[in-house]
C-alpha cells in the first residue's frame, strides 16, 4: 500500500484557528526582525539612497504636532497631500510620539511588512497546510520586491500591504464582501490605488458577485479620477497632480509616434520585470485570476518615461507581491492535483527567494563589513552636534532626515529661504562630476548677499554657519 497520498494529502490538510495564526506570527516577526535589523545597519551607517525619508519624517513630525503635513523639503510651504494622496498615514503618528525618529519609520515599516506577512502565511496555512503555508509566507516575507522597498526606505506603501493582503486573502476563501471591505482604505494610501481596487472588483464580478464587484470596479475608478483631476491639484502648489506627465499616455494625442518609441523604449527592462514578478511563484500564479490586479501597476510602471520606474529597485514592485503569492496561493487550490504538489511549490519558492536574495539588499547581512560602522557615522556625528535645535537648514540628501526631527530641513536645488546653516556631505553621489570644495562657498553663491562661515569639515561633511 502507498503512504504518498496520505502524506500529500497531510502536507496539504486544512488548519483553523490558532493552529494557523500562531505560525504566521512566527513568520512574520522574523521577517520584520530581519528587515528592522537591516535598516538599522542602514541607518548607522549613514546610507541614504533618496529624500524619501526626510520627506517622510517631516510629514510625520507633522502629523505628530497636529499641523497640516507640510513639507519644507519639497519647497517652502509644500503641502504634501498635493504630491501624494496618502491622508491614511496619519494613523501612525502616534508611532512618532514614542519615538520621533526617522529610525521609528523604518522600524514601522518592517512591522507593517511583517503583518502582511502573516496575513499572506495565515491564507497560505489555512488552505495548503502548515508546512506549505510557512514555506509561501517565508518565501513572500523574503521576496525581492519587499527587499527594494525596503532597501529605498519608508514610502506611504508600506502601509498599503497589510490591507491588500488582507483583501487578496478575502478573494483567496470566497468572501467577497470582506475582500471589498479591505480594499477601500488603499483609496487613501495612494493615489493610483483606486485603479487597483478596480481591478479587486473586476476579479470579485468575475467570480460572480457582479453586483458588488461592478460597484467597487466604478467606485475606484471615480476614487481614481476624483484624487488625480481635483484633489491632488486643489492641494498642489501649482494646481496640477505633478506625475500626469511622467506616463507616454499624456503624449498619445499630441505626438503619437514619439508615444508608441516611448512605449518600447527600455523594452528589455520592462520584460525582465514583468518575468521576475511571475518567476517567484514558478509562473504558477498566472493560473488565477487575483493576477490581474497587478495590471494596473504594471501599467503605469511600463508606460512611464522614468527609468526607475522600470527597474527591480525602489519600492515600486513591493504592492504586486503579496499579489503574486496569493495568486499563487489560489492556484494551487484550484485543483485537488495542484494542492497535492503544494509542498513542492512551497519548498522551491523559499529556495527561489534565497537564491535571490544573494542579488538582493539583505544578502548584506552576511558581509561582515556591513557590520562595522563605515566611513560615514564620525563626520555625520560632528556636522549634527554643530546645528542646534529649531534651526533653518538647506541640506543634500544624507543628514535630512536625521535633522528633520528637530530642525527644518530644505532641500538644496529649491529656492528655498535664507536658512542658518548650510549641510553638504561631498561623498552623497548627487554632485555629478565634482562636489563643492567647502559649504562656505556654495551657501554665498547660492544666497546672494549672505556672510556664511564654514565651522565643520569632517570626512566630507561641511557645515557653514550664516553671520548676521
């Protein structure tokens, strides 16, 4: 007698309640363990790959004080809901309370990574068995668009993880009402959400609830257009949504041949992204119909005309993840056959995601030299100790964010007031060929008619003091 079926079928047994979650938590709070571990490193280490988390810290620090989520660093009064449509982040300022940091970010954001991930395993136990559902969830806790979303640090799309997971894991065992239910808080993270609710509509029609598919299908659609056409340009400074421009769509009817070279321009970066989103789950969630809603992301990533949104970097993949895992999910339940072979599925989508990981942000972790402090923590530390609190300071990219919590940070290309001090580290990458020879210089070409004094010079980091 055959012992396979039995133990396939065992591998693959349903498991309720407790049974279920208590490994998800497991899965989850070594996920987010790992991805607060790796920012931390980042963090000390002074590694800024953008503004983002200074432009965050600044909304937080905000929301924190009970003001209106104004932003120096994009511009002198920039009211940040006219650049993304992300209200729903003020549910996480009490976050900035216990700690007002821009670490405290970082660290929400590997909690809220962690949470979708057990919302993924949690969906992936109850329907695959223990074993399958701890190896999907680990798998997805580990994909590689988690580790770039993670690696360019906080982006208002952490916090949309959680709720499609939950909504995707809703179409996953049939409800449809919950999985509606769940979306909606994605219409007031982003923007372009709305047409990715749409498409949770569409998938719930599809699987006969038209009534209320159709109506979530138009109900994101008008969220959509409403944030993008009135919303977004009532509260932007210069009354339009800022991103219209960056799709080949806005250049259809004006030049349409310079629309389709666009469209095919980056070809082979478009393809490997799209393969690399499918790949994870051995193609195998392309056989449900929860992948259609990665379609509209996918759709304004391949027709922009800005590079980066074609890459596999950035935090721009990190929402057609917990997709692609449910689908998967969803496939492999489809069938008595495939549900049989879900261990197999499983085992191969951990080993994927570790092979991956080797190209990916937290391969760092097994580097020894990611573990010392680098060349950057003791010129950082002298520049901060010589600005005091509730300054006005212009800034590159690297101290903004260590600076926001307690001083008012400007970006240096704005046209920005006269600030106090001036911070520019000349190893920041943002300079181009040759970076600024002292801040004292710079801050006086920059500001006409100003004294400045430069009072640090440490490692690269310069700091220039004005004079009355």
């Amino acid at each position: 007698m055959s012992t396979t079926a039995p133990r396939a079928l065992l591998a693959t047994s349903p498991v309720r309640g407790r049974a279920a979650v208590v490994p998800a938590l497991g899965v989850g709070a070594v996920v987010a363990a790992l991805y607060a571990l790796w920012s931390w490193r980042q963090w000390s280490r002074f590694e800024v790959p953008s503004w983002d988390l200074g432009i965050f810290t600044q909304i937080f620090r905000a929301y924190a004080e009970l003001r209106s989520p104004v932003v120096p660093i994009k511009g002198p009064g920039f009211m940040i809901l006219g650049d993304h449509w992300h209200p729903l982040l003020a549910v996480l300022a009490p976050a900035y309370w216990i700690s007002g940091s821009g670490m405290t970010l970082l660290v929400v954001q590997a909690l809220l990574v962690g949470l979708s991930v057990v919302v993924v395993t949690v969906c992936a136990v109850r329907h695959l068995g223990r074993l399958s559902g701890i190896g999907i969830g680990l798998a997805y806790g580990l994909s590689w668009g988690l580790q770039s979303a993670v690696a360019s640090q906080f982006h208002e799309i952490a916090l949309a993880l959680p709720f499609l997971a939950a909504s995707l894991a809703a179409l996953v065992r049939r409800d449809h009402r919950a999985a509606a239910l769940w979306s909606l808080p994605l219409l007031l993270v982003k923007e372009d959400l709305g047409l990715t609710v749409t498409m949770i509509g569409v998938v719930i029609a599809i699987r006969g609830a038209r009534r209320l598919g159709i109506g979530l299908a138009v109900a994101g659609v008008l969220a959509f257009l409403l944030t993008t056409n009135v919303i977004l340009p009532a509260l932007n400074p210069d009354g339009v949504w800022d991103y219209a421009d960056d799709s080949i769509v806005s250049q259809v009817f004006s030049d349409p041949g310079a629309a389709l070279n666009s469209l095919f321009t980056g070809f082979g970066h478009k393809l490997v992204l799209i393969v690399l989103v499918v790949a994870i789950t051995g193609f195998l969630a392309v056989r449900s119909p929860l992948v259609l809603i990665t379609l509209p992301t996918f759709a304004w990533r391949l027709t922009s005309d800005v590079p980066f949104h074609w890459s596999t970097d950035w935090h721009y993949s990190a929402v057609l993840m917990p997709i692609v895992f449910l689908a998967l999910v969803d496939a492999l339940i489809s069938s008595p056959t495939w549900k049989a072979r879900a261990p197999w599925f499983a085992g191969a989508a951990v080993v994927m995601a570790a092979i991956v990981t080797t190209q990916f942000p937290l391969w760092k972790l097994t580097e020894g030299e990611y573990w010392s402090p680098g060349g950057r923590p003791e010129g950082a530390a002298v520049a901060l100790a010589a600005i005091p609190d509730d300054a006005r300071v212009v800034s590159d990219i690297t101290l903004m964010a260590y600076l926001a919590p307690r001083t008012e940070v400007y970006w240096m290309g704005n046209d920005n007031p006269v600030p106090d001090f001036v911070v520019l580290f000349q190893g920041s990458g943002i300079y181009g060929g040759t970076p600024p020879a002292d801040a004292e210089t710079w801050a006086e070409e920059r500001f006409p008619g100003t004294d400045f004094t430069q009072v640090v010079d440490a490692d690269g980091f310069l700091v220039a003091e004005r004079r009355p």
